[in-house]
C-alpha cells in the first residue's frame, strides 16, 4: 500500500514535473521521481496529458512498471500496455502479487500472456487460474493465494522454525490459517497468540476456531462492509466445499471502498470513474452524448407540460417567473433522499423489510419542509406581486412538489436495483424529469384553477 501523501504535496509534485517536462528536463524528471511511491507516481501520469504521459513513461525506469501499471486506472493502463514490447510486459509482470497480475493481465496481447504462462512453476499458474475464474468484482477474483497454512496437530515451536526457515512473510500477514489434510479451513493462529504462548503448545489449543470464512462469490461491496464492521486486516477465502482459497488484505479492501465510492460518484452524472480525464476529445464527447440525449428528453418533456399552460402563463407573468423556484426546490429535496437511499443500499442498511418505514419517513420530512417554506416562498410572492391567492398556489405547489421529490428519490435507487440495475446510474436524470414535470405540472395546474 502507497505511503500517504497530502493533497498538497501530491498537486506540488504535478506542477513540478509538468515544469520539468515543458523545459525538456527529462533527467531531472526521473531523478525527482526517485523517491517517490509507484502508486504516486501512477496518479501523476492519470493527471498528465496524453503526450507529456507517454513520454514521462518512456523516461521511466523499467522496475516499477508492474507496481506502476496495477495502480492505474483501466484506461490509462491499456494506453500504457500497447506502448509496450512484449518483453516489457512479462519483465513487468514477473514481480507481481498474483491478485495484480489476475488484474492486469485480460488486457495484454495473448501471446504475451501465453508467454508469462510459460514462465511461471506450475503452482503460480494455478494460483492464477484460481483467481481468473472468479469475476472480478468478487471475493474470489480480489483474493491473493499467498496464504501461510499450518495444521492443528503442530506444536507452536515447530511452527516458529518453519517461518525462520522460511525467513519472510507475505505483506499484512496478520493470522497463520489452520487447514486440515484435504486443505479444508478450520480457523486461524494469530501471530501475536504464536508469539506469547507455550511453544510446547500445540496450534489446535491457542487457535481461534472460526467457521465464518468470506465465500468465493461474495461480492466485493459485501466483502468491504465486513472488514469495515470487524476491523479486519486479513480474512481467508473458502470455496464452496470450505477449501482455503486465499485471503484478502485490508490494502485490497481500501481500493475497493475507493473505487465504490468513485464509481457512485461518475455514475450519477453518466460516466466511468475508470475514464482517462485526458481521452481524446471526441471520445469524450461521444460517451458524453447519450447523457445529454437523455438530459434533452428530460427537458423536452418538462417543456410540454409548460406548453400546455401557455395560456395560464400569458394570463399571469408572474408565473413564468416562480415557476424555477417550485422545480429547483423539488430537485434539490429529491437529490438529498435519492443520495441517502443509494448510499443506504451500497452499505447494506436497506432491504425490503426497512424500505417502507424509510419511504414513510422521507416523506413527512418533506411534508414539514414543504410547510415551512411554502410559508416562506407565498408570503414572499404575496409581497412581491401583490397578490395572496399567487402566494397560496405556489406554496401548496411546493408542498406537493417536495413530497413527490421525496418519494421519487426513494423509489427511483430501489426500482433500479430491482431491475438489476446500479442505483446511481441514471437516478439522478429521473428524478430531475419527476420534479420538473410534477413541479410545472402542480403550479401551473393549481394556478389554472384558481387564479383565472
């Protein structure tokens, strides 16, 4: 796991290599760039244009390249990838943990990849396999095989000389897994209970035995939450005849959390978080399109409700003026209960069980905040224009434009995620046509009826 760095000191080491690239200081960029982690330096090639990118990488010196590449994002790293000669690549690859290479490696040239094979012991190609077969977004495909394993029956001092002869421990290496001879998991040795107990011990009586391993299928959200809620820093992973698999880091599960939280953050507004944020324009603007083409749907609807009105609104200006505040207020409500029921399904605090109490609840919070500003809003429309019955109309429009917000913000991450769909895609499009058109729809129709 990259040391950490502040936001300044990461946006300081941008402009100085940017400053250096420009001056054609290309030996100075590679000595600046010596003491700094290769999971800092993948962010700061993700923050350079396309060209000053791929010379950067060029200047490189070659022995992180494999650290480099698994910390970039999918994008950027298969622009990287095709640069390459396939010697790079398997020199790249040979050093990494086998959960980076199972990453990495659908994006390389198949022979590059037979060749990698090739190279490795026969047990390396079937850890690797073991990974490859289970989707990435699973327990199984975030695993690494890198797993210490003792048997119950072992005396603790024998088990201290193994891991002297064995003389280093894979990274975050917090338990020893206790497996019987089939290789099935019976529970965990931590390291700190090897340390302090009898040596004349054997691991079945200081182990913890524990039956609640994480499934190979488990989804990697899932996974995530557990090690949040159990202030875990590794856990194994089973098969569904309770093989040990592997096991998950904490540094693996950061990236996770990472990821989730910027992929609900880029789906809200239509895209990737995987996206190069230095694509080529019209790649770009391509993806970019379909997003407003629904946008444009959205408001073409809301302006045929407007157009239906058009003789209200001719009749009373004032109208045409109040009408954004009545959807702008809509949107906004809507947008809070949308971003708390997606964020309630992405930890697991929303099932159908809770579902009805929360819609309850999200709507009587906008039934006291429509209240309190619809009092607001008419008493200021009132004074404005003049007019109570203007200041009334709008402020029941608010009312019931708030509790449709509330209610679409709801129903719309639910809906989706019954359809099998990411609550965060497209939510927020929905819910901006709801509001706009029950917005219009409620002001317009209440000033029809009552001030005509």
């Amino acid at each position: 796991m990259a040391p950490s760095q502040t936001k300044e000191e990461t946006k300081d080491n941008l402009q100085g290599i940017i400053e250096l690239l420009n001056d054609g200081d290309l030996d100075q960029v590679v000595h600046f760039l010596e003491d700094i982690h290769p999971a800092e330096i993948a962010h700061l090639l993700e923050s350079l244009p396309a060209d000053q990118r791929s010379l950067l990488w060029e200047h490189l010196p070659r022995e992180n390249d494999g650290e480099i590449l698994t910390n970039l994002n999918d994008e950027v790293r298969a622009t990287l990838i095709e640069k390459m000669e396939p010697e790079q690549l398997v020199a790249a690859t040979e050093s990494l943990e086998t959960d980076d290479l199972a990453d990495i490696l659908p994006e390389m040239p198949h022979d590059v990849i037979q060749e990698l094979l090739d190279t490795m012991e026969q047990q390396e190609r079937d850890r690797l396999r073991s990974v490859l077969s289970y989707d990435e977004d699973t327990a199984g495909g975030l695993m690494n095989t890198d797993t210490i394993t003792v048997r119950a029956d072992l005396q603790l001092d024998v088990v201290l000389r193994y891991l002297r002869r064995r003389g280093q421990l894979p990274e975050a290496t917090d338990n020893l897994y206790v497996v019987d001879r089939e290789g099935h998991y019976l529970g965990y040795l931590p390291l700190t209970v090897l340390l302090t107990s009898d040596p004349e011990a054997t691991v079945e009586e200081v182990m913890v035995h524990d039956e609640d391993a994480i499934p190979a299928d488990m989804p990697e959200r899932e996974v995530a939450s557990r090690f949040e809620h159990r202030d875990l820093i590794s856990a194994p992973v089973v098969d569904i005849n309770g093989i040990l698999l592997g096991r998950i880091t904490i540094d693996d599960v950061v990236d996770v959390i990472r990821d989730d939280a910027e992929h609900s953050m880029m789906s809200m507004a239509g895209m990737n978080e995987e996206e190069d944020m230095f694509a080529p324009v019209f790649v770009s603007a391509r993806r970019r399109a379909v997003w407003l083409g629904m946008s444009l749907l959205s408001a073409l609807l809301a302006a045929s409700v407007i157009s239906a009105f058009q003789g209200t609104i001719q009749e009373l200006v004032a109208l045409a003026v109040l009408m954004p505040i009545v959807a702008s207020m809509g949107g906004i409500a809507g947008s809070q209960t949308l971003t708390l029921v997606i964020r309630g399904i992405a930890v697991g605090q929303i099932s159908g069980s809770n579902a009805r109490r929360l819609l309850m609840k999200e709507i009587w919070v906008s039934v006291i905040n429509g209240v309190v500003w619809a009092v607001v809003l008419g008493g200021i429309a009132w004074f404005w224009f003049d007019n109570m019955k203007l200041g009334i109309v709008i402020g029941v429009a608010i009312i019931l434009n708030l509790i449709f917000a509330a209610t679409a913000g709801a129903l719309i991450p639910l809906f989706l995620r019954r359809m099998g769909a990411d609550p965060a895609l497209g939510g927020s499009v929905m819910l901006i046509t709801i509001t706009d058109v029950m917005g219009f729809f409620a002001f317009l129709g209440l000033a029809t009826l009552f001030l005509l």
